[in-house]
C-alpha cells in the first residue's frame, strides 16, 4: 500500500480516501512520542510485584523439590504452545531425553498467566489449540474460553508425560555455552544445574507483562495488578464473572486492548463503576461465538487440524482455496483483500483496491460504534482513526455495549495517556479520578528479543550475550538458529521468520522441523551445530528478495507495537518488516527446501 492508493478511488462507504488518510496522519501525530517502546516500564525493581505468579502456590510448581543436577540431550525452555510442541516433537522423534522448564506453576504458557474475567481465544478454537486430533480434546465453543485452553495445555502435559520431564515454577537465571563440554549451562532460581546438548527457547512473545510509563504507579494506595496477574482475591468471581466483591468499588482500567475489550463487560456488570482510560480506541468486529457441533467434530476425517490450519494461512494470503473452512470476520477480510489484491492490468498489484478496502473495513468498524453507544459523545471517541491492519483486529459483542451502562466512563485522554497515578486514583487533564482498584492492562512486551523475553542472561560462544551480538540487528538462519550460540533454537520468534494470526501453526511447523534435526544430529553423533555466517548471509539475501515493503502504509499507523510504536527508523524491523515477505506459507516451504538439501551446507559440525 502505497501513496499511489491516494488518487480518489472511493471506498464502498463513499468516504473520501484523502480526507481519510488526512484523518488518520492527524490523529497518529497525537500519539507519537520520541520514546517509543522505551515509553514502557519494566516489571522488575519497584515494580517486580506486578510480575508475581498468583497461581503459583495451587499449581504444580508450588510444590516443593530439591535442586536438581542433570545432564540431558535437550532442555526445552517455555511450557506454552511452542515449549509443549517442541516437548512433543521431540519425543515423537525420539529424542526422549529432555526436560521442560518454565517459571509458570503449570503448563500453558500465556494461558496460564491470562485468567481475567472473560478470558477467551480470538482465532478459532479448533485451528489455534494445537495437538486436538492427538490428545482427543473438543472445544466447547468455536471461540473457547480460557480455562479450556489451560486445560487442554495440562491435557497435553498428561497425554506425552511431559510433567515428569518438566521443571515448573522455576526461572531460569543464566543461560551459557561451556566450551569445554560442548554443552549449555543452564542454573534456575532453585539451585537447579543443567546441562544440556541443545536448548529450544520457546518463551514465546506473550509472557512478560508490561506497564505503561506513568509517573506515581508504585504511590497508589488502593489494590492494583496487571491484567495477567489477576487477583480474584481482591475482585471475587471467577472468569465468567460475578465479581463480587467488587460492588462497592470503583475500578480504573487502563488500556483499549484485547484484554481490556474482553475485561470491561464483566467490570461493568460487578463494580460500583468503571472509569475505562483510553489512549487510542480499538477496532473491534463482532465475534458472533457458538457451541460446537460436537457430532459434526468427531465425524472430522484425520489429519483435518493440519489441513483446516493450512486452508486458513491459505485465506489469509489471499490464495485460491475451494471453500473457507474456518470462514469467520477475520478470513472474511482477508478474502477481501485477496479479492481485490491484483486487479491491476494482467493481475497486477493495485495498491489503491486494497487501501479502498481498508478505509472501507474502518468506515464499517466506526458505523458499527455508532449504532450500538448511545451517548454521542463516547461513540465518537471509540471510533478508531487508523488503518485496519494498523492494530491487532479485536472481536466482540459485549464490549460497545458495555458504555451504555451508567456505572461506565470512558475518559478519552485524546491520545495522550493519562498524566500521573496519586495515592487515590489517576489524574488526567486536572481531574483526578477517585478508585479502590486499578487494573493496567496494557499487554505483554511482545517484541522484546529471546533473552529479555526470558528474562535471563544468554550469552554464547566467547561469554558474548545474545543482546551484544544482535546490538547492529539480528542475523539468524530460519530465524531459529544464530552463529556464536551452537545448538540453540528459537521457536515461536517474531523476527526472521513468520507468524501467523494463528500463532501456534508456525510454531507447530518449527518444532516439527527442529526436533527432526536434533534427532538426526544425535543419531549422527554431531556434538556442536552452528550456523555459518554464510549461512545467515545467505538467509537475509532471501529476506530481502521476499521483503513485502510496507514501511510507507506503517508510517501512517497510530503508533503500537505493530510498528514499533511509530519508530519507523529504529534498527528493529517492524512486526510485518522483519518477517519472511512470503508469510507462514513462503517461510514453511523455505524450511522444507532447506531440509532437503541445506543442511549439510549451512551448519558447521564437530562430532563427540
């Protein structure tokens, strides 16, 4: 998309695409700030309490155990999608000698830490929960809810024994290749001493929460946690609501994302009132949720979660399929882009079709603010003023509604954000604002790079870390692999590879893949594996012959971690920028050549 797509081609709303465009540049310059994503604050020092494990004390972590010292063929770290797909994988190929370390109590990686009133998945259950046909599990609902998927993750953890390979409630405090032993040295914050041949680092991006940089957080006298640390101490209830406690409190909440869309419902139909703060409005589509035909789910012919899962990447990248097996509001996009994608002259790319859909899409997305709130006022505020891939899409039915209630206030801070929390509330424009609770939910730093993702120390060949060797730009073959750091692998990274919307198909494909070549390489007695720096030359050649640039519809994006928050020129790509311009489907067919005939070429090899 580019500024060619200004050139008076009306979207289906009949809107003015330059009046538009004009729009949304005004209402970016509100949001950016010189800081960038250093406008956030880290949850350690004052603020490590933020980071606590509530669930810690139930879960099977918990429990208590003796330092361990082992020396194993392989140490998986991260016991969410990628860390349990990995686990599985590996096993499946053999390689049966691992453990699973995670600092969550439990399995389920951001399922595990996401247990807010109204939790649920926004892709569809029967894609996004992997290993289904496997382990035999259903999901209640094309959506599910939260605790069905920290469910099927035990389910998982049961189904492959993978609990008595796993070191849960243990974080991982140092990370260090030993060149003596031709091993990683990996030490945790109960004592634990692992070696280990390989390590698989599948942290993933949704695990270390972040905080809005507020002056006088820490001076708040009243309850407040991040909306992945929820308290249902303090709240009452569960996650489908009666929050009981809460009816003669005032809550503050502070964020517009997907948790918040999903949170302010069950607040406003508890609390005393809820002040909502926003900064920028989300674009959220109906969910249009129902149960599963249960009867129709156990007629499924096999192999129908890897075939449904390819059908939807196939969707969304506007390939020719023979029907939409997932067909929900976001293929229904996608299918419109795709439609519209190579209208041009012989099938060429017409930017300006796809910005009209877009700017189509947003006109619908701010009709549909106004037909449900009431008060003119907040409607207007909730409209979103961006392009549709700017942000992540959100889906609800229970969200708009939610500000026809008496006990809400949106207080729209225009962009801004809110100036200081006080001992009694938060502060805005003048107007402090009164609460019992705050709940920031701001999201998870999802960009951060593997070793502050994991929040240990990693450092590779030379005691070089991970940070200094990746201080001009991240170099990697496939994204998984990096020179200087032997027998390391990076499951579920956001850079250098691909993602999905359905986060775990990638990641599905990646353990797959690593898993057989750590079989192969033990089989083979291969002691160390690194890539070449010719292989990484290699691979950023092909990153940049597929490079899909996008940098000038990014510059016109409100600012968010999609685009670095609007710090185009910071050496870090953007989320889109730095992945494989082919997406999950020219990355996965990458991967598969290489297989083939790649490997021999690009990894340097010592034997035992």
């Amino acid at each position: 998309m580019d500024d060619s797509a200004g050139s008076g081609r009306v979207p289906p709303s009949g809107g003015d695409p330059a009046l538009l465009r004009q729009k949304y540049r005004q209402e970016r310059d509100k949001r950016l700030r010189p800081d960038g994503n250093a406008q956030y604050l880290d949850v350690t020092g004052d603020y490590a309490d933020f980071a606590d494990d509530p669930y810690l004390e139930a879960s099977p972590g918990g429990r208590p155990r003796r330092a361990r010292v082992a020396d194993v063929d392989a140490l998986v770290l991260g016991g969410g999608w990628s860390g349990l797909q990995m686990a599985v994988r590996l096993d499946e190929a053999g390689a049966t000698d691992f453990l699973i370390v995670d600092q969550a109590g439990d399995f389920g990686g951001v399922w595990y830490w996401n247990r807010y009133p109204g939790v649920r998945c926004d892709i569809e259950s029967y894609i996004y929960m992997p290993l289904l046909e496997e382990v035999g599990t259903v999901p209640t609902e094309k959506y599910a809810g939260g605790p069905e998927m920290l469910a099927h993750a035990r389910a998982v953890g049961r189904h492959y024994d993978l609990y008595s390979r796993a070191l849960l409630g243990t974080t991982v405090t140092s990370v260090a290749w030993n060149e003596e032993r031709s091993r990683w040295a990996v030490a945790t914050n109960r004592g634990d001493l692992l070696h280990a041949r390989f390590v698989t680092v599948g942290t993933g991006p949704l695990n270390r929460p972040k905080l809005p940089g507020i002056k006088g957080i820490e001076s708040f006298r009243g309850k407040a946690f991040h909306s992945s640390r929820w308290d249902y101490g303090v709240t009452g209830g569960d996650w489908s609501g009666g929050l009981d406690k809460l009816a003669d409190q005032r809550v503050a909440l502070i964020g517009t994302g997907a948790s918040s869309v999903q949170i302010l419902p069950h607040l406003a139909a508890s609390a005393r009132h809820v002040h909502l703060f926003q900064r920028t409005p989300a674009t959220v589509n109906a969910r249009d949720n129902r149960p599963t035909d249960v009867e129709w789910f156990r007629g499924l012919e096999p192999g129908w979660q890897r075939r449904r899962m390819d059908n939807y990447v196939e969707v969304m990248a506007g390939r020719p399929v023979e029907v939409d097996l997932v067909d929900d509001a976001g293929t229904e996009m996608g299918k419109r882009v795709a439609a519209v994608a190579r209208s041009g002259p012989g099938g060429a790319p017409d930017p300006a079709a796809v910005l009209a859909v877009d700017l189509g899409k947003m006109e619908e997305i701010r009709a549909r603010v106004a037909g449900t709130v009431r008060d003119e006022a907040t409607a207007r505020s909730l409209r979103p003023w961006y392009g549709y891939f700017c942000k992540r899409p959100l889906f609800s039915d229970d969200y708009l509604p939610a500000f026809n209630s008496a006990n809400v206030t949106l207080v729209d801070t225009d962009g801004r954000g809110v100036d200081h929390v006080t001992e009694r509330g938060i502060v805005f424009d003048g107007v402090e604002y009164e609460v019992d609770l705050i709940v920031y939910s701001t999201g998870f730093d999802a960009v951060a790079y593997t070793d502050k993702s994991g929040g240990y120390r990693l450092t590779g060949r030379g005691g070089v870390t991970l940070g200094e060797h990746w201080r001009d730009g991240m170099r990697s073959l496939h994204g998984m692999m990096t020179s200087r750091f032997p027998n390391l692998f990076i499951i579920g990274g956001v850079e250098q590879a691909a993602i999905s919307m359905n986060f775990p198909h990638v990641a599905s494909r990646q353990a797959e893949h690593v898993a057989a070549l750590v079989a192969r390489l033990l089989r083979e007695g291969v002691a160390v594996a690194e890539p070449t720096a010719e292989a990484e030359r290699r691979w950023a050649d092909e990153l940049a012959r597929v490079h899909v640039d996008l940098s000038r519809y990014e510059a016109e994006c409100t600012p968010s971690y999609y685009n670095n928050e609007g710090a185009l020129d910071d050496r870090k790509p953007t989320v889109a920028g730095g992945q494989h311009g082919g997406g999950p489907i020219g990355y996965l067919a990458a991967l598969q050549e290489w297989t083939a005939a790649g490997a021999d070429r690009d990894l340097s090899t010592t034997t035992a």
